[in-house]
C-alpha cells in the first residue's frame, strides 16, 4: 500500500479511471489469442494468487458509499475502486491475500482496535460471497477452494506496529487468521527499520529477531515489503522459513526504497522466498518516479516561496503541472520487473502482488483492475516464458513457500513452546509506542 491511505470517491477519480481505460493499449496484439488461450488453460488448475489487495482499507474509508459498511460496498455490483465479483472472476483470481493494513501513526485509538476492526471487516466480506470467498489457512485450502470455484482468501497484516512490541498479540492475531505480517509499513518500529523512514537500528533489533522466530513457530509468513534493507538482511539471517515480500519490485531498474535490491535478490533461491511484483506505478517505471520525485522537489520550493499560501501554491503547480505532463506505467513495465526478478533470483522466487486498492485508479496501462492479471501473463508468455514458469509467478511459488512455511512450524512446534520474551528482556528498553 502507497503511504497515503485516504480514499476519496468523487468524480475525478471516476475520470481517471475512465483516462486509464481510455489510454490503455490493445494488449491483444496479433496471436494473442493464443497466448490468451494457453494462460486460461494454465489457470484452470493453477491458482493465480495475489499477494496484495486493499479492498478492506479501502471499505473503511470509502465516506461515499458509507464507511466500514460492508453491505452498502456491493462487490456484485461495479465498484468504485479496482475489485468486484465480476472483474475477480474475469481475472481467474484463485487465491488472494486481503491486506488488514492499519496506519503506523495512530495514537487516539490504539493500534490493535482498528487492527481488530479490520480483520473484522476482511471477515464479513468472506461471509457476505460465501460463493465466491472461502476462507483459507493453508496452501492446501487455497487449492481446495479453487477446486470448488471460489477465492482461497487468506489475511495479510500491514504493519508490525499492530502488535505493540508483544509476542501475545502476535500469536492472537494468527488465531484470528493472520498468515503473513508485513514487519513494517512506512514507520520505523522499536525493532524493525522502515524503508521510507530513518533507520534507527541498522535493521532489526533481538526483540525483531525473536519476532521473526516467533512467526516461524507458528507458520505466519514473514512479508519483507516496506523494510529497509538491513531489515531484510537481518530477516533472511534469522529466519527457518521461506519470506515473502507481498508487493514490491526490482531496485536495480527503479531505484526507489520501496523496492528489493539485487543484493537480496540473490538470496533469496536458498531461503525460498517470493517477491510478488507489484503494480504500483511509481515502483515498476524509472520515468513516473522521476517524475514524482520532480514534483515533490517543486511543491517543497513552492511551499517554501509563498509561506503557506494555498492559493498561489495551488496556482504555481498547476502551471508545473501544464509544463510536465504525467507519464504512465505499462504492463510492459511489470513484466520488466518479473524477468529482472526471475532473472537476478530465480523463476522459482517470484510472483504477483498487485496492491489494487491501495495504489489508485492511476495504475499501469492495460493492467487497470483485477480482470487484468491474464494480461500481464499474456506479455510474459509473448516473451517466451514456459508453461511451468507461468504457472509459478501465477501462484505456485507462493504456496510453495506457504507449504514449506507450514512445514518449518510443524517442527519448530514440537522443539520449543511460545516465547514469552519481551523487547524490555532483549533489548533493554521500554516501548516507544
């Protein structure tokens, strides 16, 4: 998810959605219908698992159509945003993780209320569609629930900040359904540096470590997106089981925070873990997140120029804006970022993590919502990529490392119980928070 989390549902996000579809190119150039062809007979018995969907957030602050009103967002109906029943379908989605992201900045409420409300939430849409979505706790029930025409639907939490420095939590939150934690979102924890924050502990702290083992007793995915790079590191040491990295990309072609290095990159074929690609314009495309970086230098000279005065400001950067028209995304961008992946790590280290919304209705060309992920693996396969290659950036890597994961906590179980440690026990300090 991008660090700013307001939804806002008025006519100009309608128009932008209906500017994407209309710059959108024809993906289905000559003899794609082939390739179309061959990737829904791919997905017939593979599931095509996203690492990251924000519909739940997205619910909750949709003021329009009523917040955390989870009947009055009719998913059977076209929706404002970039999931519904019908374009899930038209996508051949098997298998998603629904984000339960909170923001790291909460202080009125708590963390773990509006962590509580959101999983709250993620529940009663699987309850709502109880046709379309089955609840999944496993690889196993991912494939079971594919088998029987629905979505495996699994909780991923967005943020190590819900749990408030406690083991117990954490453990509450698996019983709740959690499969994976994100360590981090876009704030540094007392023991986890965020990739768009000031570093303050070199990556994790013993407390983050023993969090780390913690979720590899249990079997929750360790989800590296938004960390730094010494969190990642510290992590891959640390941990018995395969890492995920739930919506990211490739650094070395857009060099911004958000994205894997190679030198994690190349980690990753002996821990087993997946980068799930995501669709995020200013993550996947050099050119839009030069562009951003631009626009925010300028808005930071015009801030400062007219002390605070909106109007002229808003006057300034709407002549900017005339003069530095937006560039976008495209699907070849994506697939860009999933050869280098494959390439740099392996074919079996890497796989789709869109983060529809999260991101906006300004997404890559050709990849606008979630009828459009047999797209992307319609460019792949104009590439060349093989029946078995599809298969696995379509979904099999990610459960393979969710088995391998369920594996590793099959064992640990049986060689140590719940830790009881706490971050004033290992890192000789109070919580911040």
């Amino acid at each position: 998810m991008m660090p700013s989390r307001t939804v806002r549902v008025t006519l100009l996000s309608l128009a932008v959605v209906a500017s994407a579809a209309s710059r959108a190119p024809n993906v289905w150039a000559q003899g794609d219908e082939t390739h179309l062809a061959r990737v829904k007979r791919i997905l017939r018995t593979t599931p095509l698992v996203d690492g990251h969907n924000d519909l739940p957030w997205y619910i909750r602050e949709d003021i329009k159509q009523a917040p955390r009103d989870v009947d009055a967002y009719d998913l059977r109906k076209p929706t404002s945003g970039n999931t519904d029943v019908a374009r899930l379908r038209k996508g051949m989605v098997g298998g998603q993780f629904w984000s339960v992201y909170i923001p790291g900045d909460i202080r009125d409420s708590g963390f773990a209320r509006v962590q509580l409300e959101q999983i709250d939430i993620a529940r009663r849409i699987f309850a709502k569609y109880p046709d379309v979505f089955q609840p999944a706790y496993t690889a196993a029930d991912v494939r079971r629930a594919k088998a029987a025409g629905k979505i495996g639907s699994m909780i991923g939490m967005e943020g190590g900040h819900a749990i408030e420095n406690s083991l117990g939590a954490l453990r509450a939150y698996f019983d709740l359904g959690v499969r994976y934690m994100t360590i981090t979102h876009n704030v540094t924890l007392d023991w986890a540096d965020a990739a768009n924050d000031e570093p303050k502990h070199q990556g994790l702290t013993k407390f983050g470590e023993e969090v780390i083992r913690e979720m590899n007793r249990m079997g929750m995915l360790v989800d590296l997106s938004h960390v730094s790079p010494g969190t990642m590191s510290d992590a891959l040491d640390v941990t018995e089981a395969p890492v995920i990295f739930s919506h990211s990309a490739a650094r070395e072609l857009t060099d911004v925070p958000r994205n894997v290095p190679d030198s994690i990159l190349k980690r990753l074929p002996k821990n087993g873990g997946v980068v799930m690609v995501a669709f995020v314009p200013g993550f996947v495309s050099r050119r839009v997140a030069e562009h951003s970086a631009m626009r925010r230098a300028q808005l930071i000279r015009v801030r400062s120029q007219f002390s605070g005065d909106s109007v002229l400001i808003n006057k300034d950067m709407a002549v900017w804006d005339k003069s530095h028209l937006p560039v976008h995304a495209t699907i070849a961008d994506v697939a860009d970022h999933i050869e280098h992946i494959r390439k740099v790590a392996g074919a079996d280290n890497v796989g789709l993590g869109s983060d529809f919304d999260g991101t906006g209705n300004d997404l890559p060309d050709g990849l606008q919502d979630v009828s459009t992920f047999p797209a992307l693996l319609v460019e792949l396969a104009r590439r060349g990529w093989s029946d078995a290659d599809l298969r696995k950036v379509a979904g099999e890597n990610v459960l393979r490392a969710m088995l391998q994961s369920e594996r590793v906590a099959a064992r640990l179980q049986k060689q140590r119980k719940p830790s009881n440690k706490t971050i004033e026990q290992l890192d000789g300090k109070g919580p911040k928070m």
